[in-house]
C-alpha cells in the first residue's frame, strides 16, 4: 500500500509537532511520501511564517532593510531544528533567499519559501529524499497550471524514490520561475502527488478529527461526518462549508482515489473518508451535512403563460449577464420564476436590475425578497428514504422559520431551502436536530 501525507501548517508550527507528526508517518511504512507545508502560529497572537515572509519581502521590494525580519523567520526554523537535535544548516538556502528578495525576484517565489525550507527539515528529520517541487510542479509561461506535464513530471522523478518529501503551495515556470497556486495550495500538491504515484490512499493531517455535520459556531459539538462522497463535498462546499477547495479534489477524484482527512493532534480518531461511491447506509444517517450562506436576494417575476412563452428564461440569463451578475438558483412555476443573486453580486444594483426585467420582460408583477439566506441539506441517504422533506419542513416549522424558497436538484442529494438572514442560525439548528 502507498499513502501520501499532507500536513498542515499548525501540523508543523514547531518541534514539539514535528515530532507528532514523525510519529504518525513512521506508525505506518505505508506513509512514504510526504507533503508539508509552512510552520503556521504556535500559539494564539503568533504569526505565521508565510506572513512573515510576505513582510520580508514587501520591505525587500521597497528598497527598505529586511534583515531582521529575515533573522525571525530564520530563528523559527533553527528552533525547529535545535528541538528535533538535527545537524542541518540552512545557511546556503537563506543566503539565496536574501540575494533572491534583494533582486525582487517576486511575491510568489517570497511565499513559497516557507514550504521549500520546510520541506528540507522535514527531509531531514525522516531521512527522506527531497524534491523540489519547483522541478515538479510544472506552469506554462502565461502562468496556468499544466496539469499533464505535471503529471508525467512527477511520476517520472517519483518512481526513482522510494521515499520523499515534497513542499506543498508552489511549482514552477519552464523557465525557473516559481509559481504558487492560489488556495489551499497545499492540499493541491499532495492530491497531484497522490495521483502521479497512484496512491490508495491521499491523508490530509490538520487540526481537526474531519469534517463535522455542520457548522460548530452555530450548532455545539456537532457530530463529524465519518464517510462523505465528491458530490457530497461540493454541494456543502458551494454552500459555504469550509471543506478542501474543488481544486485540491479534483486530481484524486478523477483517479478514485479515497482523501482521509486527519487530526495530527488525535491521530487515534478516525477522521472522515472522502469516496467516489456512497456507502451502503442501510438503516444509518440519512443526510450527511448542512451549510449555508446568508445575503442574498429573491427577484421573484410573475407572468400570465409564462410558460408558453419561448425565451422567456434566456432573456433573464442575458439581463444578468449585461449587469456582469451571476446567479445562484432559478426555481421556477408554471407563471413564476425566481433569480437568487448573492448581495455582493448585485453590487448596489438592485433597482437597475428590477427596471431592466420590468422593461424587457413585461412581467405581471416583480418582488424582491432581500436579506436571505440558503441552507443545503445534503445527504446520498435522501433519496432512498420517504418523507425526508416532510421531516425537514415540519422541523423548521415548529421553529417558527418561514420558508421563501424551496428547491431540489435533480441529483437528489440536496434540498435548498431560502429563509430571512435573521432565522439563519435557528433554521440550521432545527434541521441539525431533527436528523441528529
């Protein structure tokens, strides 16, 4: 079996989780390559070392001296290393480090120093082969990520390793110049890596046992979902979910291969398993996961026929699109249609955009429903089960919460509900309870 582990920077904030983190990959010989990413805050107020390094570098780029805050980036990784009683020297690196920033080599390559010497302490500490992921990770000259270069990049230098330690976040130019992907780069990295060496397993190690049910700010103690499939995750992650980015999935799903995610702190937990497939419920949970996102608004249109009425919706689409404005949801009736947009989207525009339909679809009637919220229930179990919607709106009824938008999507693992940014929280907590 071949697992690739990626760590999180609060993995590796110091020597004392470095060590965990030791622990862990040697508890398996399975764990054989290894992503890391830079040493997040040690303690609340800290500041992480990807923070520090884009300070460093902003004083580099205004001509300013940078040198002590290029010393405190150097001591945080030196007491790394004095913790775990290496014999390493990073001088060589910091050296090319302090030329590079003097030569305003660029923001990106600043920020991707952190993994880099990350990456080299770790290496060290296990005994394992480095490889830059600069050689590796592979961009075109307009800066796109080149993702069947990267692939054959990384699998033929990783089939000479037997063991190795990737950074995380970064990759790099034909040309040599490093390039950083946008967010949770990290995650992407090791998912790439687990594709090229066609791993069993992809392990995301972070500081949390999984991903829960729902939001833990909202709802206490919610429960962690043990099993989730790729469809599942996308759905809670477009409603807001803080779950691993599309990008950091993407690599792994297409080549099946299963995500555990992992606290490094309570590596005894279980986690939770992200799957191509849904597992055999049986009698078990019936909806895997709820998010939502507030601040939206409802233009609902009625008209006569509307139905009968060729192009009616496409007028809609290219009324959005002239205002440069995406929408969320468009559940519709025999003589209604409603336009979810979010707030930000519509950017102040609101009595614009009502004009432009009143004026070019000659509606009956418009009203605009402001200040909402969606919620998703989600869950491959819904719609094996009757009366999953009964429950779900007898729930938020006898919260008081009234519904302004209901709609399922063909898929069938996901029920959206529409209510006033007000009963947000008490909506989540109705249905959390109803399913617990």
């Amino acid at each position: 079996m071949k697992k690739v582990v990626k760590f999180g920077g609060s993995s590796l904030a110091n020597a004392e989780q470095f060590q965990k983190v030791g622990d862990i990959i040697r508890s398996e010989e399975s764990r054989r390559y290894v992503v890391p990413s830079a040493p997040g805050k040690r303690y609340a107020g800290d500041t992480k070392v990807t923070d520090l390094l884009y300070a460093c570098y902003n004083k580099a780029e205004a001509e300013q001296d940078f040198s002590s805050i290029l010393t405190e980036i150097k001591e945080r990784y030196y007491e790394i290393i004095r913790g775990l009683k290496l014999d390493l020297s990073l001088e060589e690196e910091f050296k090319k480090i302090e030329a590079d920033f003097a030569a305003h080599a660029g923001t990106e390559y600043a920020a991707s120093r952190g993994e880099f010497l990350n990456g080299k302490v770790m290496a060290a500490y296990l005994g394992y082969e480095f490889v830059d992921a600069a050689e590796v990770i592979r961009f075109d000259k307009n800066g796109n990520f080149d993702a069947e270069k990267t692939d054959k990049l990384l699998s033929k230098r990783l089939q000479k390793c037997e063991r190795a330690v990737i950074p995380g976040f970064y990759g790099g130019k034909e040309d040599g110049t490093v390039k950083t992907f946008s967010r949770g780069g990290s995650d992407v990295t090791g998912s790439l890596v687990a594709k090229a060496i066609h791993a069993d397993v992809y392990e995301n190690w972070t500081d949390v046992s999984g991903f829960l049910v729902t939001d833990p700010r909202i709802v206490d103690d919610p429960a962690v979902i043990e099993t989730i499939t790729y469809r599942e995750l996308r759905e809670l992650s477009y409603m807001g979910a803080s779950v691993l980015h599309e990008d950091a999935i993407y690599p792994v799903r297409v080549a099946n291969i299963p995500i555990n995610i992992r606290n490094t702190n309570f590596p005894q937990d279980y986690g939770t398993m992200i799957t191509a497939e849904p597992e055999d419920m049986g009698d078990g949970d019936v909806i895997t996961g709820i998010a939502g996102k507030k601040d939206f608004t409802v233009i609902a249109l009625y008209k006569h026929m509307m139905s009968t009425e060729r192009g009616f919706v496409r007028r809609i689409l290219a009324i959005l699109e002239d205002f440069d404005c995406n929408f969320e949801h468009i559940p519709s009736g025999i003589d209604t249609v409603s336009v979810v947009i979010s707030n930000s989207s519509i950017k102040g525009r609101l009595d614009e955009m009502v004009d432009a339909f009143r004026k070019q679809l000659e509606p009956d009637g418009i009203e605009c429903f402001e200040n909402m919220a969606l919620i998703a229930t989600v869950g491959h179990g819904m719609n094996r089960r009757k009366g999953v919607s009964a429950k779900l709106f007898g729930a938020l009824a006898d919260a008081n919460v009234n519904l302004r938008m209901i709609e399922q999507g063909s898929s069938e693992i996901n029920i959206i509900v529409g209510v006033e940014n007000k009963d947000f929280e008490t909506a989540i907590r109705a249905i959390y309870n109803a399913f617990a």
